[in-house]
C-alpha cells in the first residue's frame, strides 16, 4: 500500500465526493469518520484544499420524496460546517474561495447530483437551491429523470424539453456538470448553451470503455469551453479488469493532456461514492502518495500543480458566482 500521509505543504482541489451524503445515510462526523475524507486528515495533508461535496440521493429508493432529500442533505452540510467553521467554509463566490484560502481553511463547494433534487418545480428548486449555496448541477445520475438521459442508459436518450429549459434557467447561477451524462446529453447541452461546464468525475473512454467515460471529442468539446475533466478514482472506470494501479489512473490524465487538456485536466477522486479504488489509495490522505508517483513517473511540476490544485480552482475561482 503506497501510504503518505504528507507534510501540510500541497495544494488540492477535488471536483467531487459524496461524504455528505455518506454521513446521511451511515452516520459519523466530517471532523472525524472512517470514510475517505474528513476535515482531521485534510488539514495535516494540505496547504490548500478545496472540495466539491456532492448532494446525492437515489429516486428509486429515497422515501418521502426525493425533495425531501435534499432538504436533509443541506441540513447535514449546514450543520457539520458550522461545527467545524473553525476549519472549513461553504463558498458561494469566486472571491469567497480566496477569502477562504487566506484564512487557511479548507473551501467547501454545494453541487447537486441529479436535477431530480430539485424537486416538481424546476425554477423554484434552482433559486432555492442557489440561494442555500449550490453551485453546480449534474442533470442526472444513473436513471432517466425529467430533464436528461444517463450515460447507463443504453438508449442513449438526450435533453428533455425541460432539460432544456434547465439548462437556460441555470445560466449565469450554475455550473452544468455533464458526468453521468449521455453522449446525446452531452451534446444537447453544448448546442444550447455557450457557458463553460464540467464533467466532475469522469476518464477517458479510450483507455477504459466504461459507458460513464468520455470520449475523446467530448474532451475536446470541455477544452475549447474551458471546462475541467475531473478524473475518477473508482477502479471499474480507470481499467477495463476493474482492478487498477496509479500507474493507469496516470494513463487517463497524459491521454486527457495528449488530445490539449492541460490547463482542464483535475482530479474528481468520487470519495465516499465508490467501493474499489487504485490498489495503492485509502482516501484523501493518499493524494500526496498519487503526487510523489506521477512525479517519479515523470510528470513535471508545473503539470502537477495544474492538475492537483491550479486547474480547478482557476475554473472555480472564475465560474462560481
């Protein structure tokens, strides 16, 4: 197990984990837990970190409305960043994050995983949503709702109508990400929107043909938007065998930086959403261990440092408003 629980002095900025919604459903403390990430090993292993947290539920299960379940999410957010405020902070601007960064706490992002959060009433959930700090917004997860198909959908379904107009509703408030997505959505949503997006955590799917993977001229499509590609730690999405080494992680980032994405390439680890990581990664206090491999591996400094922290937060810095 390649363990390096780091010197304090690296920079992060991750894309996306699913610790909230973990800490719903299983109980424990962001200070402290035995997920992958809590605010006691974040603050012995960065300098700087910056992090997406995902607000996530599944419709199929969810009992009382899936509305409902957002409303106890925010609730979990709100409550474990108020009792660690000492050490993290919601950040609903651009200029929140640098404020943030100067107070040497770790800058906390609201995304929405699955637009079906929202609830019936599409512009009301996205103002309520924005005003309680919500940023970006995945239009689906893994089953077709009201506004887009998903990439596990074999049918390979697009927008709805109402996709459409969520995604014009969204403009100037939020951040579309497109993991998950179709590639019809994908495409539907670059046709009707000129606003940069993400896809949060996502590969490459010419290195691995998992459905959940980018293909290359969906890459190309988030370079010229300047966009970001957060690469994806759950093993089944980084090697066709489902079993992997940072050796393959590696593959993904210099394929993504091949085709022109260095300056959108980030990580987007899925910590506390997923079961099988790199043979080599517990959690969040791996990362400087990633960072030691690609360096020996190769990767020069000033990549390292796009791809670990100034990539992300040059986009989140610019984009969240």
């Amino acid at each position: 197990m390649l363990y390096n629980s780091g010197d304090g002095d690296l920079n992060y900025f991750d894309c996306h984990c699913d610790t909230l919604s973990r800490i719903l459903d299983d109980g424990g403390m962001l200070r402290q837990n035995t997920g992958h990430i809590d605010i006691s090993r974040c603050k012995h292993t960065f300098s700087k970190y910056g992090q997406v947290f995902a607000l996530w539920g599944d419709a199929d299960k969810e009992k009382g409305g899936i509305s409902k379940r957002f409303d106890r999410l925010f609730e979990v957010a709100n409550a474990e960043f108020g009792a660690n405020a000492g050490d993290i902070a919601l950040c609903k601007s651009g200029e929140d994050i640098e404020a943030i960064f100067c107070k040497n706490k770790i800058a906390a992002i609201l995304s929405i995983e699955g637009a079906e959060l929202l609830g019936e009433e599409m512009e009301t959930g996205v103002d309520t949503a924005y005003e309680q700090g919500v940023r970006i917004i995945q239009l689906t997860w893994n089953y077709q709702n009201a506004y887009a198909g998903p990439s596990a959908d074999k049918n390979n379904q697009g927008l709805t109508e109402e996709g459409r107009k969520l995604v014009k509703y969204a403009e100037g408030k939020m951040i579309i990400d497109v993991s998950h997505a179709s590639e019809k959505t994908f495409f539907d949503i670059a046709k009707i929107t000129d606003m940069p997006f993400i896809a949060s955590h996502s590969n490459c799917k010419k290195i691995c043909g998992h459905h959940r993977n980018l293909t290359d001229d969906e890459i190309r499509v988030i370079i010229d938007r300047k966009g970001l590609c957060g690469i994806n730690l759950y093993a089944p999405f980084i090697a066709d065998a489902g079993v992997c080494r940072l050796e393959e992680v590696l593959s993904h980032v210099m394929h993504i930086i091949d085709i022109g994405g260095e300056d959108v390439v980030a990580f987007g680890c899925d910590f506390d959403g997923c079961d099988r990581l790199p043979n080599e990664v517990d959690g969040i206090e791996s990362i400087p261990g990633i960072y030691s491999f690609f360096k020996k591996s190769g990767l020069c400094e000033r990549l390292l440092n796009k791809l670990f922290f100034e990539n992300a937060y040059n986009f989140m810095k610019n984009n969240i408003k």
